[in-house]
C-alpha cells in the first residue's frame, strides 16, 4: 500500500502497482485502513490497576514498562519460568514475533509461547512438515497465472481472500476451472463450475475418494511418485476403502460429482488446491493436510509453475511469525525445540548457556488458559491478539485470566474483551507506525515503513518488548536501537537444511521493493516461486545414491516428499438428540477479526452491518422461527442470541454465524 501523509496524519491510502502480491488492487478494508489510524478508540496511554479489587488507571508508559518488567521478574523468580506464559499474534512484526519469541525461549527460559496461529494455520504448518519436510506453500502467488484447474477447499477466498480471488477469476477468464468444496454456497461457490456442498467434517474422505479414482483413471504421475516421494506403496490398498459411492454416502455429495472433480483434475495440466479454516479448524486438520499433499504428490502437480498445494494464510504476517517459529515448539529460521543442534543454533546466536532452551514444546493457546486456571501459570502476556473474543471455549479463558496472578496486554485499542481483565495494559503503535517487516504466504518480504508518529505514548510493539526484557535484566539480548538490527539478526537464522533464507534481504534493499525468500547473499533476483529446486544455493545440495542431481530435494531425511494414508474421522463432537444442529462460524467480506478497527469504519458496517445466523428454510420451519427472529443458539459450551437470516445458502441442519461481534457490541453476541 502506499499511504499519502499530509500534516503528520494519512490521508489516504491506495494501492501499490507495483507490488507482486495486489499490483496496485485494494479491497474495501485495505482502502478504508487510514481512517483507522487516526480513529478514537485507540490505546495512546498505558494503565494499569494496583489490584484486582481497583480499577484500571492511566499511567506513564515508563511506569507501566518498569511494573510490567518487575511483576514478571517476581513471579519469574518466584515460581519458575514455566509460571510465565506470551500469547501473541500473526498480526505483529516479524521483529516483534521474533524478539517476544526470543524472551520466552532464551531469557526467561520457558516455551510457553503460543499465538493465534494455532487457532488458523498450524494445521497446515504441520501437515506441510510431515508431507513436504517444511513449512509453508512450495509455490507462489504466480502460480494463480498458470493454473488450469483451481480447487478450494474450505475457503471463503471472495469475501477472505478479495484480491487474490480476483486474480484467480482473471485465469478463470482464460478457462481454467474452479472447484469449490464448501458446506455452505458461499460468494466463492457462486462462482464455481463444480461446487461441491459436502457435509461438514467429511473432507478427508472426499480427498481419499478423489485419489482412489485418480489411480482408476490412471491419471497419477507414476514417474514423479518413483522420483520424489516415499510411502506410495501404503496407498493403493489404503485408498480402496474410498470408492465414490461409499465418498457420496460420507459426504452427501452425489458421485457423479465426485467423478466429474476428479476427472478435471486428472485432465488438468497444472492445478492448485487453496484451503483455509474450513479444513485447518478440525480435530483432524493436519490430515485434511497430508490429504491434499497426497493428491498433489500422486499427480506430481508441484514445485512447478501453477501447481501445488497452497494454504492460504489468514494473518498479514502469520507466515513469519511461523517462519520465526512463534508456536509452542518453534525456533528462528524454521527449527524446533525438540531438535539438539536447532537448539544449539539458536543458542549461539542469542548468547546463552548450552541448555537454556528447553527440548518440550510448551503451553499452547488452549492449555495455557487451563493451566492458569491450575495455577502452573501466573502471569500471561497477551499481544496484538484478543483471546476472549476469538479462542475456543470463552468462559474457560476468561476463568484462566481471572485465576491469573498478572495479566498485561498489548494493544492498539482501549476496548477490546480482553483489556478488560488485564492488570497492565500497554499502548502498542499499529503497523503505519513504526518499521517492520511482514511476510505472507508466499513467502514475499515487505517493508512496512514508518509513515506517521504513533499517537499518545503508544509504541512499536518491538520497543515495548525489548524495553520490558531489558527491565527485567536481560539487556544484554535485547539492547536493539532500531527494527534493522533485529532484523539483522533474524537474517543469520538461515536454515540450509529447509532452505529458509533471508541472508540477502534487509530493510535497506526492502525499502527498494519487496522480496520473496529464499533470498541467498547477493541475490538479484526478487522473486524465487519455487523452492525446494535443488541448486545448491539456500539448501544443501542433495546428491542420489548414483551422484546424481536430483531436480528437487524436498527437506526430509531421504529429499523425498511423503505420501500419509489418512482415514476419514468422524469430527470430534456430533449432533444429537439435545444439540441437533450443526454450527459453523466464519468471515463477512467486510469486517476484520473482532472489529476492532473494522467496526469504526462506517462505510465497512454499511456493508457488512450486523450479526445473524443463517439457518435453512426446513430447519427454520420445524422451529418455527421467521426472519429477523431474535433465537438462542446454545451449544455444549455457552450461548448467544443473534436475529435469524433464512437461507439456501445453508444445508438442512447447519446454521452459520460471522464471528466479528462481541461484547463490546452487544450482550450475547459472542461466538
Ligand atoms: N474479510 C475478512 N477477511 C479475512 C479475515 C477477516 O476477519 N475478514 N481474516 C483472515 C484470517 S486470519 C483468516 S484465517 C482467513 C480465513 O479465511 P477463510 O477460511 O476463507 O474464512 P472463513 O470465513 O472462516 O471460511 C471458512 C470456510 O470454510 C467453510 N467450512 C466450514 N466447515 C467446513 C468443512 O467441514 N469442510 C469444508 N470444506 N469447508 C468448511 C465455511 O463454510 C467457510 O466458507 O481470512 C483472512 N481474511
Ligand atoms: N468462532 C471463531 N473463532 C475464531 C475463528 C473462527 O473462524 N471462528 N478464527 C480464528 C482465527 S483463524 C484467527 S486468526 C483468530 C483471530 O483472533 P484475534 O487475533 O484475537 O483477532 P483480532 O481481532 O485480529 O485481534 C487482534 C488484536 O490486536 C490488536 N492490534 C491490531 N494491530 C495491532 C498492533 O500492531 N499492535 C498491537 N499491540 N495490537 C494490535 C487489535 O486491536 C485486536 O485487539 O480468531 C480465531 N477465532
Ligand atoms: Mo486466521
């Protein structure tokens, strides 16, 4: 985005033609982003409450720092490190995500980090890991230009994905084909040539039942299989339990269907799959994973321009937060704590004992409330991500901040569902205020400079961490006088063996244009769409038995990808007699998340303008519910009441409700 600055505030803010991701394209919120920056309704100043009974009062924000750094430090010293847990955000710096990291895992030595990736994509993360050797897309946005065939699976990419649905409807124009699998008709699925309606949960035996007549049609890549995977032999006998009309019964799909999506896919010269929560937000999410990997594998649609499996990230830079390894058992440059010599690694590069890092991955976003609740936590540090409104089972996270000893978040706003339990509260600058870089999905780097002064005493949120860590007596790691020279540190994560390289990247040849990893010293090229090629440069090198060259070389122990026979699950909980429906929750094209700066723009509420729950005419019948009918949803957990929108857009026995508003609009809202 390019943003127009006029007396110290954005007045606007357009597109950038020439960045590799939109070309110049903006969707309504990314257009509307400036009045948000200057809305009322930030956080300019720290708070902070003496105690639970008191309430929350504005304080400098060095006073706010200095108790922050001196409350952690107690129960630190108190209780141990594993008493002190972060829970952090896809929408923060890569610098921030990489120094809150460092702080847990190297000085304050626990692994109790997670983020609100775990809710989005660590499904994907770590079926990527089991199948490909790494995380992440192997391909790129470019690949949208060159597919034939596009499948999307559990992803709402008109109303989630705007800019990139654009892209993918303008290759559309040139015929390639769109298959939607999505168990309600969403804006995507207007748009379809196949769309198939399938019953929620049941995509592991559509993908398995799509393979199983791949291999009948004889529309499988034999040679690629032979050349650079390993476990195909599992496969054949495994798949015979997927036969399309046994798929059609799982699935409620009609197997002529099924047959006609497997057809264009074995027709396709090159096709892509897209998913998003629809399969990543399941008991069995990384096996919906390894499914579509295995049908991109056994058709060698991969590592080649306008094929491969592409996991649409949510998050503007959850994919470096992934890459910095923010989850509970990461480490910089795509490592993990369960491995020695990644330990040792990051170790030497931070300056601590051998040892500090501990080997088990720690609390991740759902036990970390349970563990405040036992007490094992006591102090959670909250940033740029509001757990209350938007973590599984709200009356369980509330009840863990309430057990909490300390509670401080770190946020751009003053009225989110989660400050209201915070003990501290710090002012966090928003991305057009302060310098950093964020990474998206296809692994493209871009600078986010610094347009404008954060208001009030708000500020970056890298500043308030390394502040915070130096308080606490760790100013030998975190005594950084810029976003550049962290950034220089992350670029020595390197990872030969995954090829993760940032090496030739910085914020000096940022400010010149974006760049897309793997970026090895002295690159010239911006843009690398491929990885795992095995040249030698950012990876390893990889020689077969016979000396030979192999074209790729996947990061696994043998350069090969893998195969993983996956049975179809039932999802964990079922309807019954007392909870008969089905809910699922999502996105509207218009609102951001909890709406915290969303829910300020008028022109965004004029189109996405209220909640609702979308229930199918026969249910609505047997109910007898009309319209605009306010209704109590219950489920096994908790309860809202939202106004009844009857549609076809819904399967009989499937209600769907948008996620956005929460308490602060309203009681009983909250999803
Ligand atoms: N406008 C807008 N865009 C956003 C965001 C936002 O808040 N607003 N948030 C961003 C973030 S963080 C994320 S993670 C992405 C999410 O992007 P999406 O995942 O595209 O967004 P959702 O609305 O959650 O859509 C999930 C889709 O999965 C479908 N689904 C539900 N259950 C199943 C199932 O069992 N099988 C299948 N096949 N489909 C199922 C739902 O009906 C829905 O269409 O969007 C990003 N973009
Ligand atoms: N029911 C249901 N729940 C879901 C989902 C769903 O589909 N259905 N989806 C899940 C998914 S995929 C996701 S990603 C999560 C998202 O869940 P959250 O991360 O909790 O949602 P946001 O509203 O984006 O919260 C971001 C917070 O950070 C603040 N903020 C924004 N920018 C900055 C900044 O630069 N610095 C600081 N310090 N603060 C900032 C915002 O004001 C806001 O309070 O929700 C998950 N929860
Ligand atoms: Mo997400």
């Amino acid at each position: 985005m390019v943003l127009h600055v006029e007396d110290g505030r954005v007045a606007k803010v357009s597109g950038d033609k020439a960045h590799p991701a939109n070309f110049g394209r903006l969707c309504p919120k990314g257009l509307s982003s400036a009045q948000v920056l200057s809305h009322a309704g930030r956080l300019e100043q720290a708070y902070l409450r003496p105690d639970r009974q008191g309430s929350q009062m504005p304080v400098p924000i060095e006073t706010a720092i200095a108790e922050t750094a001196r409350r952690l430090r107690a129960i630190l010293d108190r209780h141990g490190p594993d008493a002190v847990a972060f829970y952090v955000s896809g929408q923060m710096s890569l610098e921030a995500q990489y120094l809150i990291n460092k702080l847990a895992k190297g000085f304050v030595g626990t692994n109790n980090i997670d983020s609100n990736s775990r809710l989005c994509m660590s499904s994907a993360a770590s079926g990527y890991k089991l199948s490909l050797g790494a995380d992440g897309p192997p391909g790129s946005y470019q690949d949208f230009e060159k597919a034939d065939l596009f499948f999307v699976a559990g992803a709402n990419m008109a109303d989630c994905h705007p800019i990139l649905f654009l892209r993918l409807l303008d290759r559309k124009k040139s015929n390639a084909k769109l298959i939607v699998v999505d168990p309600r008709r969403t804006a995507t699925a207007e748009k379809a040539d196949l769309f198939l309606q399938i019953k929620p949960g049941t995509d592991l035996a559509l993908l398995n039942g799509l393979l199983h007549l791949l291999v009948a049609n004889g529309a499988i890549d034999r040679e690629f299989i032979a050349q650079f995977t390993e476990g195909w032999e599992a496969m054949p006998e495994f798949l015979q339990d997927y036969p399309p009309g046994h798929v059609a019964e799982i699935t409620g799909l009609s197997e002529g269907d099924i047959r006609l999506a497997a057809q264009w896919i074995g027709e396709a010269g090159n096709w892509m799959s897209c998913w998003t929560m629809g399969l990543n937000q399941s008991t069995h999410g990384t096996w919906n994973s390894n499914a579509i990997c295995n049908l991109h594998l056994a058709t060698g649609a991969i590592c080649r321009p306008g094929s491969g499996p592409f996991s649409l990230t949510g998050q503007p830079n959850a994919m470096g937060g992934r890459e910095v390894g923010y989850l509970s058992h990461g480490l910089p440059g795509q490592r993990v704590v369960m491995n020695g010599a990644d330990r040792r690694f990051i170790e030497t590069l931070w300056g601590v004992a051998p040892g500090s890092i501990r080997a088990e991955p720690g609390a991740n976003t759902l036990s970390m409330f349970n563990q405040m609740q036992s007490g094992e936590i006591k102090a959670v540090w909250i940033i740029c991500t509001n757990p209350v409104a938007t973590v599984p089972n709200r009356q369980n996270v509330i009840a863990g901040l309430k057990a909490a000893e300390l509670v401080i978040t770190q946020d751009a706003f003053l009225d989110t569902e989660s400050n209201i339990y915070a003990d501290v509260m710090l002012p966090g600058a928003l991305w057009a205020e302060a310098s950093g870089v964020m990474v998206n999905s296809e692994r493209n780097l871009t600078l986010m400079n610094k347009a404008v002064e954060p208001p009030g005493e708000s500020r970056a949120d890298w500043q308030i961490i390394a502040q915070v860590a130096c308080t606490m007596g760790f100013s030998a790691g975190f005594s950084y006088a810029s976003a550049v020279e962290i950034f220089d540190e992350i670029r020595q994560c390197w990872n030969p063996d995954t090829g993760y390289d940032l090496r030739g990247a910085s914020h000096e040849c940022l400010r010149n244009g974006p760049l897309q990893w793997p970026c090895p010293p002295g690159a010239t090229q911006e843009r690398n769409p491929l990885r795992y090629l095995n040249t030698g440069e950012s990876q390893t090198l990889r020689r077969s038995e016979d000396g030979g060259v192999p074209r790729l070389n996947f990061p696994t122990v043998s350069g090969k990808a893998r195969f993983f026979p996956r049975p179809a699950l039932l999802p964990a909980e079922l309807p019954n007699e007392a909870f008969p429906l089905i809910l699922n929750t999502g996105r509207l094209a218009h609102q951001w998340h909890t709406m915290t700066k969303t829910g300020k723009i008028q022109a965004l509420n004029r189109l996405s303008p209220r909640p609702f729950v979308e229930i199918h005419p026969e249910d609505a019948k047997a109910l007898g519910v009309t319209d605009k009918d306010l209704v109590e949803i219950r489920s096994r957990r908790d309860r809202a009441v939202l106004p009844v929108a009857i549609t076809l857009r819904v399967l009989p026995g499937c209600c769907f409700a948008p996620f956005h508003w929460n308490d602060i609009f309203g009681d009983d809202l909250a999803i």
